[in-house]
C-alpha cells in the first residue's frame, strides 16, 4: 500500500538553472531528501504531504502531526519510511 505522509520541511535548494526543488524533509525521527518540485512555494518549517519521494500538497502543523501520530500508531511509518533500504534479493 502506498501512501502520502507529512513530514516538515528543514530546507529547500533550488537548481540555478532550472528552478526546480528539492530540500530534506523530516518525518518523525527520519530525515529523507524529497523533491519539492510539485509545491515550489514551501519555505523551511512548512509541512507538505510526500508520496514516492515528491512532495503533493502543503498542510498546516496541526493536520500533519495529527496524521503523523495516527501513522504511528498503526505501525505505518515503519512500513513506509524504513531505518534502512532493502536489500536486493
């Protein structure tokens, strides 16, 4: 199952040539690299909805953390944003 998750925005690059987005993005206790194309407006500190490593969509502190705990709580995150990659087999 695949889904969206919030997480914080800590900082956000912009490519000089391009334009395009990108920044690192904080669930929880996980740190990821996102693409933050799709929601070029977000500054750090903003909350945006990630699925498949590219931000869709910002949301308040309030409704992020509110997602967040409920993902906890049904053992999501671990599945979704796991310690370590998979290995190949």
């Amino acid at each position: 199952m695949c889904l969206g998750v919030p997480g914080e925005v800590l900082n956000v690059q912009r490519d000089p040539g391009s334009g395009l987005a990108r920044g690192e993005v904080r669930f929880g206790g996980i740190v990821k690299e996102v693409n933050l194309s799709y929601t070029p407006e977000v500054q750090p500190g903003d909350y945006v909805v990630v699925h498949v490593g590219f931000s869709i969509s910002r949301l308040n502190e309030a409704e992020a953390k509110k997602a967040l705990r409920y993902l906890n709580q049904i053992g999501a995150l671990s599945e979704q944003l796991p310690d370590e990659p998979p290995s190949p087999e």
